[in-house]
C-alpha cells in the first residue's frame, strides 16, 4: 500500500521535481538540531507519518540551551550562570515534548542527545580523536550534563556524536531520514547533516536510506515573512537549481496543527514569532545535494554559480554596517581529481579585505581509517597570506598549493595528507574576526 500527498510540481521561477511519497513500510527518522526545528522543517511530515501508523523517532542533537536572547525576552533578564543555562535546556526539552504531543508524538518515541548547543560545529571542526573535549561557551561542561539524555556523560567530540547517531540508525533502521541542510547557515544545523553523513557511511547505510534535508538559516530567505499558510515555500534562487528539491504538501488541518506546535516552544515563539511562522505555509521543502562523482584525469565539475553580489537588502538584517561593508560571498567554481590532488576553485564576490578571512575544508573519509583519526585540514586566507590546519595544528604551509585572483582562489591539495580518502566532505565560508559571513555548502566528493 501506498499513500501520498500530491502537489503542484512547479512554482514560479522555481522548478520542484516532485512530491514526498511515503510507503507503508516507510521508518521516519527526523533528526532536529535544537527543539522547534522539527516543527519548523518537517511539521507536516510528522503528521502525516503519525496518520499512516508509521514508525517514527525524532532526535534532537542538543537542548537549545545556549539560546539566551529568546530567553532574555521570556524570562525577562538575562541567563548567564551555568546552571541557569542547564535549566534552559530543560525548559526547551519540555516545550519539545509538548510540541511533539501536538503532532501525535509520544514522549517515548523522542530521543535528547544532550550536545552543546552552539558548539557542535566547533567540535565537526577542531574535537576529534586526541583533541581535548570542547568546553561549552555557556554551561561550561565538556560533557552531556543532562540525566534524561540518550548517554549522559558523553564526551563534547565529534566520534561520540557519530557514536550516538550510528546506535540510534542500527537501532531504528529508518528508511526516510529528514535532518537539516548542508547549505544553512546555522552551525549545529551543517553539524548535524556532516555527523549524520559520515554515520550512514560507518553503517554502511547509504543509499540504503532516502535522505531528505530541510533549511531553515539561509540569508533573508524564506520569503514573505509572517504568517502566510497560503503561500508556496519555494527554494533560495542561489540553491533552486543546484539540488533534487522534493515538496510535501500540507492539508489545512495539519497546517492549523503545526502552526499550534510553533506556538509549544514558547520561548522560540515569544521572541521571534514572524521568523518562526514563515514556515507555515502549502508545503515544506526538501534538496540535497547529489555526491560529486570525480573520475581521474577526466572531468571539471562547474557548480551553478550562485548570485553573490548582494545589494544590502539583501544581506541578513542582523548584519551591522561594518559586517555589510565587509561582507564577501563565497562559492564553488570548479573541482578536478588529479592523480595524486584535488584541485578545488573558490569564487569570491570581491577581494578579502583586512580582518575577512576565507577558510577551505576538506575532511577525508576512508573506510580502512576510523573517520577520527582522518586528516581535517582547513586552509585559511588572509588578505596576502594564507596558513594550514589539521583540526588546531598548524602544518607547513607547503604541504598545499594556492594560487590567487582578487576573485578567484585555487587549492591543490595532495590526497596524501587527507588520509588515500574515497570520499572527501568539503566547504568554505568567509569570516568578519569570529563572526561568520557566508559559506558554500558543503558537497560529497566520491572518487571513482
């Protein structure tokens, strides 16, 4: 038996290739960074599994704890004192199971993983094998500090996160995975979609499942703000034609419904209600980006350009003047695999200025190295000058190759120092200081 939800196949300037279909046999595992973004990305999908009878876990990576604006405004003075921060999170743990119950959720069927909110993408990039545990900025703890999570005590590093998510994948055996997307510009929402990736790859569960990514940070989008459930929920135009984008298209009973869910989170929905209700709309949206199959000495992969230059309203309204002055798009251009190197071309919307850095990762996965002892290397430019990391270490700066154009950044990097991978996660982002401008998604590359 099946049963499905169909839709409009098409919006305007925005092609949708075709709609969720759900089958009888179908396991659902949504997997949500921070409580509300399981309603925000996946609410009518939630509902409409509850509806068929299907088996379904929801998976929060962490308690939202470290969210202190939305609680400035709910408690009415600032949370700053590490348990403070801890009842936070218990506060969010309990709007979530509130919110599930809504959807027709059970408590039972929730799982907490308990990691830093606000740290899980540091820990992706810097917490892994020898590498101390990540401190959080807020509770202070190295550690999951909640009782009620799936394993508390678990260590702030990045082979406990695919620890946790690689028992809950044996455990449930999901056949539709809904998680956030590699292209948002939340830190816990790219974390949380690179854990899962290198998790199936550990289970030897790709392709075995069907993976369906949500965004929810991406620039000023979505579009219109506000309440508009009779509005289309449709792609960012830098994303719309670079992705296998999928629809699920919502009744307006479940739309009612997910609208009452928002409203469970309250401290989410106290502090920015027009943000949150965006996402309730016809249909939620699903894209991912296909892995990028590089055969030897053969093909340049040319990645659809993206529109970068962005006019200042275009730019996030959280930016201040120096941030908008300094912003600098960043994107992929173009990739090649030759014998021994990746050779990776970054586009930038305009030169680094001073204090802008760019930063190109490129995390090697192979199957003959536990993932934690792989090189992850970053290379950072700076105006003139550029340096090489594996996770924290400095490295020669030899050990890559750059070759610059105001606008245009070519690396070669020997597959050696990334560990003979099969696979290689990669990405770049631009930075004000510590503050984040943009980044491009990040991409699979499979050599073949």
């Amino acid at each position: 038996m099946f049963f499905c939800i169909l839709s409009i196949p098409a919006f305007a300037g925005n092609v949708i290739s075709s709609s969720l279909i759900f089958s009888a046999n179908d396991r659902i595992l949504v997997l949500a960074p921070h409580p509300d973004d399981e309603v925000l990305g996946a609410g009518g999908v939630i509902q409409q599994a509850v509806a068929g009878h299907l088996p379904i876990r929801v998976v929060f990576l962490t308690y939202g704890d470290s969210n202190q604006w939305s609680f400035l405004l709910y408690r009415k003075h600032p949370v700053v004192f590490p348990g403070a921060v801890e009842t936070m999170g218990l506060v969010r743990h309990d709007e979530a199971i509130n919110a599930s119950r809504i959807l027709g959720v059970g408590a039972q069927n929730l799982i907490f993983l308990g990691y830093p909110d606000f740290g899980t993408l540091n820990i992706w990039y810097y917490h892994w094998n020898q590498r101390p545990a990540y401190r959080s900025i807020m509770t202070r703890v190295t550690a999951v500090p909640y009782k009620g999570a799936f394993r508390p005590g678990a260590s702030y590093k990045g082979e406990e996160i695919v620890t946790d998510l690689r028992a809950i994948l044996r455990d449930f055996k999901p056949t539709k995975i809904f998680v956030s997307h590699p292209a948002d510009h939340n830190g816990d929402h790219l974390a949380l979609y690179l854990y899962l990736r290198v998790a199936l790859w550990d289970e030897g569960m790709e392709g075995k499942v069907q993976l369906y990514p949500y965004l929810i940070h991406y620039l000023t989008w979505p579009k219109p703000k506000g309440f508009h459930p009779e509005k289309y929920l449709t792609p960012p135009d830098a994303l719309a034609n670079d992705e296998n984008w999928v629809q699920y298209h919502l009744t307006p009973t479940q739309i009612i419904t997910k609208e009452k869910a928002l409203q469970a989170h309250k401290t989410q929905y106290f502090s920015s209600p027009r943000y949150l209700l965006s996402f309730v709309k016809f249909n939620e949206l699903f894209g991912d980006i296909p892995p990028l199959k590089l055969q030897l000495n053969k093909n340049v992969y040319f990645f659809t350009p993206q529109k970068k230059i962005l006019t200042p309203q275009e730019l996030p309204e959280e930016l201040n003047e120096q941030e908008r002055s300094a912003f600098v798009g960043v994107d992929w251009k173009s990739l090649r695999w030759e014998s021994k190197n990746l050779v990776v071309t970054i586009g930038l919307s305009k030169p680094l200025a001073q204090d802008v850095e760019a930063s190109i990762y490129f995390f090697g996965y192979s199957n003959k190295t536990p993932f934690e002892q792989m090189s992850k290397i970053n290379v950072r430019l700076g105006v003139l000058s550029y340096s090489v990391y594996d996770q924290n270490k400095r490295l020669n700066q030899d050990v890559v190759q750059v070759k610059r154009s105001p606008n245009d950044v070519t690396i070669t990097v020997p597959l050696g120092l990334l560990g003979d991978p099969q696979k290689i996660l990669s990405s770049a982002r631009t930075t004000l200081g510590n503050f984040p401008l943009d980044n491009a998604s990040w991409v699979v590359i499979e050599l073949q």
